[in-house]
C-alpha cells in the first residue's frame, strides 16, 4: 500500500480495531481454556493452516479477475 492509498483509506464507522482483537482474544482463551500445551499448538497450526487456504483462494480469485479474456 503507498502512502497515497493510506490517505484515501475509508474509516468503517462505529468499527474499533482494539474491540475486535479483544474479541477475538476472548473467543481463542474460550475454545483453548483446559487444553493441555500440544492441544494449543495444535489449534494454532489448524487456524494457520485455515488462514494460509483462505489467502490463497482469494490471491486466486484475483489472478482471475484481473487475466485478460482470450476470444
């Protein structure tokens, strides 16, 4: 992103990045509460593993999008 772009960037009202992180933060200390070490580990690998699958789907999507059609 330039700097241009981070000018223009739109603010989302009533959308607070800390609230969502805290969120967030509370919904992962929920579904790992009582996991022994190896459990969290694990979670975290599947949750990369997830994220990693969604990045490329979507860096696929715009390869697509942007591919001149051939006639």
């Amino acid at each position: 992103m330039t700097q241009t772009e981070a000018r223009q960037s739109r603010v989302i009202p009533g959308f607070s990045c800390l609230q969502m992180k805290q969120e967030q933060q509370e919904r992962i200390y929920r579904e790992t509460e009582g996991m022994t070490d190896e459990e969290v580990r694990e979670y975290i690998r599947k949750g990369a593993e997830t994220f990693d699958r969604e990045m490329e789907r979507l860096r696929t999507e715009k390869t697509k999008k942007s591919e001149p059609v051939m006639t």
